[in-house]
C-alpha cells in the first residue's frame, strides 16, 4: 500500500506534537510537517520580519528545542517524517538528525524527505532566500551527505505540485518537473558525485487534479519519461536510479469553501487517480 501520510502543522511545537500522536494513533503511517512560513524563509520566531506570520500555516521552528519538542514521545526509527522545507532544508534536515541521536537513533536508520526543491521555489512559490548557485551547493551537499550518513532518506522532493496550483496543464506540470529533475542530477554530476550513488534518493512529489484518466496517465508517462532520461542521458545502471517514486497531494485549487460536499467527492476522484497511477505516498 502507499504511505498515507497527512500534512500537518500547528502553530507550537507542542500541538503539531499532540497531533502527529493522534494521527499515528488512527492509523497514519508516516507524518508530514507543516513549517509556518517564517521558518521556510529562515526567520526565527522573535525576528521583526516574522511579525503576524509565526504559526499561521504550520508549526513554528526556531531551535533544536523546538525540533525536540515536535517529535518528543515518537521514536523516529519507527517512523518516516517528510519535511516541506526548501531554502533551510540543510538546517532543518540537522535539527532532525540532532533529536534522533539524543533518542539514541542513529541516522543511518532515519527514513524520510526533505522537499529541499529550490527551482519550483523561484518558477511557482518564492520562498528562496539565496541566489541559485548557492541554493544548488547547498542541495548538492544534502546528496553528498545522505548518500554517506542517511541512506535511507529522499534527499529532495522535485515539485510540480506547486506549479499546477499556479496555473500549468498536466503535460506541463510533468515537464516542468522532469526540466527541474534534470537540472538536479546535472548539478550534482558537476560537484563531483555519481549518478548510481545519489539517485536513487531523489523522489518526487506531483498533484492529483479532476481528469481521472489524465491524471493517471500523466504519472506513468512521468515514470517512464525519467527512466529514459536516467538512462539515456545520465548513464544510470543501477534500477533503483531509473525509478520515478513520487508522493501525490490532491489539488487544492479544484476545491472552494462554498462547495463542500462537492470537495469530498472530488478528492475522492483525485485520490484513487493517484493510487491507479501508483504513488508512493498520498495526502488530501
């Protein structure tokens, strides 16, 4: 089955805590966090800049304390965790590993993702803070370390979800992500790593809109598209590097408030699209 993984973020630490347990307590088998926006923007919660926006999209995160906090009571061996964290992806992806050592964990048995996809940051969303050079240093060093220390993590989440909510077609959202896919790989060739070591920690993370059979056609031509390109233009031997795993969000722009009833059934529809389509991991 996929990951039933549900996105959540409260304001503190301490309430997204109590809501990761009550998740995993009705049968969520992983968790994703949701960071409010001063800390996708690597504001801590006393800065003037994070005036009336601390906790108001998710959880805020200022320390490792805070970290602590999110997680304390939940063995994060037991556990995958997905971080929708971008420009501090670096700084988050430490806390983490932090609070699973003083858990007596080690990394090499930490499972998750970190979104760490900068480039949809500047095409759909803005919360980038450095210029891409050092953005793609920086994500380019998240592979050099994972692939050595934490194996078992996805080291980026390659987005087109947020660029289908901004306004593309499903042709273009596949497109645009595999463009962005590719500018990852080619980044991380040119720091010196090779394709078999760090590919098969990449994953990918799409939308699940109304067009039933486009959108199930849409993610196994994704996944064939990227085995071709892994093969043909990057030299990838190893199988696991030509496969495409993704997790799947149903679209939030398909649903208004006055339409309730309306939204369950359509995300019913996007749901079972994304399972026909086969992901990895699924959240409405």
């Amino acid at each position: 089955f996929w990951t039933m993984r549900q996105y959540a973020g409260y304001a503190t630490a301490e309430e997204s805590n109590a809501r990761y347990r009550f998740l995993l307590s009705q049968g969520t088998t992983g968790l994703s966090v949701a960071f409010d926006l001063p800390t996708q923007i690597g504001y801590d919660a006393d800065d003037p800049m994070a005036l009336g926006e601390v906790g108001k999209v998710g959880v805020s995160i200022s320390s490792i304390h805070d970290m602590a906090r999110l997680f304390d009571g939940i063995p994060l061996d037991q556990v995958s965790t997905s971080m929708t964290i971008n420009a501090p992806a670096a700084v988050l992806l430490a806390m983490y590993i932090v609070v699973a050592r003083r858990q007596g964990v080690s990394e090499n048995k930490l499972r998750g993702t970190i979104q760490n996809d900068i480039l949809k940051e500047y095409i759909a969303r803005g919360t980038y803070i450095y210029p891409p050079a050092a953005s793609m240093r920086l994500i380019t060093d998240i592979f050099a370390y994972c692939r050595e220390h934490v194996p078992e993590w996805n080291t980026i989440s390659i987005s087109g979800y947020h660029i289908r909510e901004a306004g593309c077609t499903a042709v273009q959202e596949v497109a645009f992500t595999l463009a962005n896919a590719i500018a990852y790989v080619q980044a991380a060739l040119d720091a010196g790593l090779k394709v078999d070591e760090f590919a098969p920690q990449l994953s990918f993370f799409f939308n699940a809109h109304n067009h039933f059979l486009e959108e199930i056609a849409k993610y196994r031509a994704a996944r064939r598209l990227w085995a071709r390109i892994m093969r043909a233009r990057f030299g990838a031997r190893d199988p696991k590097s030509l496969q495409l795993r993704f997790h799947t969000q149903t679209g939030g722009s398909t649903l208004t408030a006055q339409q309730v009833t309306n939204n369950v059934v359509r995300v019913a529809i996007q749901a079972l699209a994304a399972v026909l389509g086969g992901t990895q991991s699924l959240h409405t």
